[in-house]
C-alpha cells in the first residue's frame, strides 16, 4: 500500500527542482504531485472586533486609572502630592475640597483609562489581522510523492530536504488539506487524495 510524503516550498523554483529531482531519484511522474494553496479572505474576517471586547477593555481601563486618579486627586487634596501653584497651605484642606478632588482624579482617570482601554484592544486587533495577513500571503508550494515503502520514504525526504523544503510530512496530518489545489486540471485539490 503506498503512502502520501509531502514537502512544503517557499517558491516555485525550488518546488521545480524538487519536482525534477524526485523524478531523476526514480520515482514515476504520475506518482508526484504539486499543489498550491487557495486565495482566502481571512484577513477580512479576522479584523472584526466585538463590542463586547471593546466595551470590556473601556470598563478594565475605565476602573484601573479610575481608582488610581482617584488615590491621585485624595494624595492632591489632602496635601500629600503638591501640584505647581498648589502649594500646602495656599488652600484650604476642607473636606469638601479633598472630596472634589477624589471626584475629578475619579472622572479623569476613568476617562483616560477607557479611551486607552479602547485603543489598546483596537490595535491588538490591527496587529492580529497585519499577522494573520502575513501568515496567508506566505502561501508556498507543496510538492507530494507515493511512496511504497519506509526505504522510498526516507529517499523522498531527503531528495526534498536537499531542496529545502520548509516542511516535510504526512500532508493529511500537517496541512489544511481543503485550502491546496494543482496548477493542473487533472487532480483539482489535495483533498481528493484521502
């Protein structure tokens, strides 16, 4: 029974010479193949971004720089922290004035930490889709061999290791199988190959 190798190329050039070099190391034409991958639109489905993440990242940074303004406006009005023409002694340290000033490190501080919360999860989300772009864009050829056994195995892999393959495998266990199809009509995909 014969079993599937594959090796995975970073160009087509390679992959060729691969072609041909498995072809000189006796194995038969109709026993090689090559596959390249599908285009995907992942990119755009990758850079959608919940509202419920965003709103959760408002709220996280919201209270995080909330309660830290808050300690801030609390330090500033009892006169711990001095602030420039805000020197201890040229206000009165009244309740309510360390109250007014909890409140607005409270205000500020959620306020600023909402928008960063904001931001942050946006630009995580950028960077995710720039990778997830990168990563299909990087798309590769895949040249496979029949082989009988473990000898003709160990044969392709090194005719394939010689041409530096990137990968070498059982492509029904390393690769998508539904995303890569021949450049020629007779075997459309490698999915029909299980």
């Amino acid at each position: 029974m014969k079993n599937l190798i594959g090796g995975l190329f970073e160009t087509q050039e390679q992959a060729n010479q691969a072609y041909e070099a498995l072809e000189a190391s006796g194995f038969a034409g109709e026993d090689i193949s090559m596959f390249i991958r599908k285009p995907r639109n992942a990119p755009a489905r990758s850079t959608e971004v919940r509202i419920q993440d965003i709103a959760r990242n408002a709220i996280v940074g919201g209270l995080l720089l909330g309660a830290l303004g808050g300690l801030i406006g609390f330090l500033i009005g009892t006169g711990t922290l001095s602030l420039p023409y805000l020197e201890p002694g040229s206000a009165p340290r009244e309740p309510l004035f360390i109250f007014m000033s909890v409140v607005w490190g409270l205000i500020g501080g959620g306020l600023t930490g909402a928008i960063l919360g904001v931001a942050s999860r946006l630009f995580r989300s950028q960077e995710k889709a720039e990778v997830m772009t990168q990563q299909i864009e990087k798309r590769g050829v895949l040249i496979t061999v029949d082989v009988d056994d473990s000898q003709s195995e160990l044969k392709a892999r090194r005719v394939m290791e010689e041409h530096r393959a990137i990968e070498i495998g059982n492509p029904h266990e390393k690769w998508d199988l539904e995303f890569w199809v021949s450049p020629n009509e007779k075997s459309p995909s490698l999915a029909d190959t299980r």
